[in-house]
C-alpha cells in the first residue's frame, strides 16, 4: 500500500490507510514536552537486540492501528532520532540494525561468529554488513515484525536485496508496511550532525554537542552513563558510509517509490519540526487525510 496516488482512498488498502492517517491523535505532530521526549522507564525491547526467545519488558501494547515505518536517508541525517519521536507517539518499537551490530561489537567477542566478526571490521571502517549477515540477524527477529504495537525499521532495508527480503519476511509474518520516510538534507550539513553526535552505551540515547546537548555535559540525561562517539563517526569512516550510501542505498528509493510508499521529508530544522514535517507530507500525498484545521486526523 502506498501514499502516491491521489484517489488512493477509493482502492481497498488506500482506504485503510486513509481511515488509520484520520484516526490518529490531534497531538501526533504537535511538539513533544521535554518531559516525554526522555523518558526515565523506557521498555526493554529485548527481543529486538537480543533475538532468540527473549520477551519484552512489559509487552507491547497492541495498538488499534498500528504503524510500521521504514526509514531511510544518508548516515547522520537523524533517522535515529526521528525513530525514536515516531515511536514515543505510535507506541511502535524502534528496530534499529545499527543498534544489534553495535551491540554485538560491545561484547566480548566470544560468541560472535567468524562472519559477525568480519563484519563489525567492516562496520568500524563505514561498510555494509553483508546482505547475508543482516538477513540473519532480521529472520530471527520476525516476531518484532508482527508485533501488534508496530515497528520502526532504521537502518534496514539497506539495498535492495534487502528490501525485497524484507518484502517476502512481511508477507510471511502477515503484515504490510505503511509508509518508508526518506530524510534529505545536504551532506555539509549532515557531516556536521556526525560530527558532533554523542551517544549513551548503555540506554543508546543519541545526543550532539550544540544541537541537541543533555542537561549536564558528557552525561545521560536518562541513565547518568558516560556520552560516547560512535567509532564510526571518525572522519574516514563518514566518507566511506557517504559513498556506500549513494552506491547501496539511494538505489532503494527508486525501488519504494514504484510500490507507492516513498514520502521524502526534508529534514532540516529541529527534531519536532521535522516530525510535524514528515506528517505534513504524508498529507500532501494524500489529500484525503486534510482536516480543516490542518492537523492530523479528526481530533
Ligand atoms: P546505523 O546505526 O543504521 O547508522 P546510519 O544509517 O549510518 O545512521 P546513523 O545512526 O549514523 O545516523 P542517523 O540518521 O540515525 O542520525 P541520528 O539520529 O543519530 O548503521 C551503522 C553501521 O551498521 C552501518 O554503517 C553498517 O556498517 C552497519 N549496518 C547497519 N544496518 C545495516 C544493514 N541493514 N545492512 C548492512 N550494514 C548495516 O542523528 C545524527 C546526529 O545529529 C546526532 O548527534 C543527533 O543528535 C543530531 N541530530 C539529529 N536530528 C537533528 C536535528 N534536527 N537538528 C540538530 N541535530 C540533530
């Protein structure tokens, strides 16, 4: 299903889109309180990050409508940080790959396998991860993908092989996606968002030193933990993730647009405007949706 087309509403899928973008909560691109936007007691997505048969602390709620995003746009352009906002107001999970592999890279090693630990080489210099390591990794997380709270993908689909394996596990786990969020912005711009990034090891907040700084220098605003830099945010390794980004990943956007799902959100400005953006060009796409007032949905 898609948002291209106008009169999508007039087909079956189009029309539950149209019924889910004017179901939701006036509030959804309004911006987020302080309060809520780092939240103390955030769930344990175990499942994602640990795979296997590990449970969520507590269990997602089922949402009535769930929503499952992709997201996609160059390194550094805040996909994360925008993830994190989509899921806070869906009551989706963020299912970031980035944070799987980091967390593999974190251990000790023992336990990793030959081919993860080539991998996280590769990682550390801004390479992909090989489409066969991260199929791995994403097959044995398809209760995520079905989960009745809906999802956030970042970081995956990557290619193209990607997104047609993401395509075949979403068909067999029973569920469709709603949309794939492309952020663009200009890469000077974006080199400085790297630059500056500063993430926490432990609750993976994401920070950055000017844009959007925690409260006391170096330190968590959510679990007081030590701020790190990503061993992939030095220089050498952003060009290389620039260049895998045109090689790899821009081809997809071509590949979600003619399934109708691509929305391309500009993504200057701060983190709140960017989300209200993003709705705002859902709507654009879909007329249907307007309200009066120019909020989403009835409410
Ligand atoms: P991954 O973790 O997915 O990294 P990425 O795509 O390179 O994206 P980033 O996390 O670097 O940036 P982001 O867009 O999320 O930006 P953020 O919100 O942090 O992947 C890492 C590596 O893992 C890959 O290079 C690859 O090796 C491997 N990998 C992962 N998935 C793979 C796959 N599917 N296939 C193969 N390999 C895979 O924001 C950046 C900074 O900007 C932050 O400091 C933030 O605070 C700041 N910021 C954000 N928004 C704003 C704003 N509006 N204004 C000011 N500052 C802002």
């Amino acid at each position: 299903m898609g948002f291209g087309g106008l009169g999508v509403e007039n087909t079956e899928v189009g029309a539950a889109l149209v019924s889910k973008l004017t179901s939701l909560p006036k509030t959804m691109d309004t911006p987020i309180e302080a309060s809520e936007t780092h939240s103390n007691c955030r769930p344990d997505r175990g499942v994602w990050l640990k795979g296997g048969s590990a449970v969520c602390t507590p269990p997602a709620k089922p949402a009535p409508a769930p929503w499952r995003l992709v997201l996609l746009g160059a390194p550094g352009v805040g996909k994360g940080t925008q993830a994190e906002l989509l899921c806070e107001r869906l009551g989706a999970c963020h299912l970031s790959t980035g944070d799987i592999l980091r967390g593999a890279s974190k251990s000790d090693g023992c336990g990793l396998s030959p081919a993860l630990q080539t991998a996280l080489e590769g990682m550390r210099r801004g390479e992909l991860v090989t489409d066969g390591t991260i199929l791995d990794i994403v097959g044995e997380r398809g209760r995520c993908l079905r989960c009745s709270g809906g999802f956030v993908l970042d970081g995956f689909p990557r290619t193209v092989a990607q997104a047609e394996a993401l395509e075949k596990l979403l068909a067999r786990e029973g569920v469709e996606l709603d949309a794939v969020f492309d952020y663009e912005m200009p890469i000077d711009e974006i080199v400085e968002r790297l630059a500056g990034r500063r993430v926490c090891p432990k609750c993976k907040a994401v920070y950055h030193t000017t844009g959007q700084p925690p409260k006391s220098e170096g330190v968590c605003d959510n679990c007081g933990s030590a701020l790190v830099q990503r061993e992939d945010d030095r220089p050498e390794a952003i060009r290389t993730r620039m260049r895998v980004y045109a090689e790899s990943t821009a081809p997809l956007l071509d590949w979600y647009r003619k399934r109708d799902l691509l929305v391309t959100v500009p993504a200057y400005g701060a983190p709140d405007e960017i989300y209200a953006r993003a709705w705002s060009c859902s709507r654009e796409a879909h007329p249907g949706t307007l309200t009066p007032t120019g909020s989403l949905g009835g409410g």
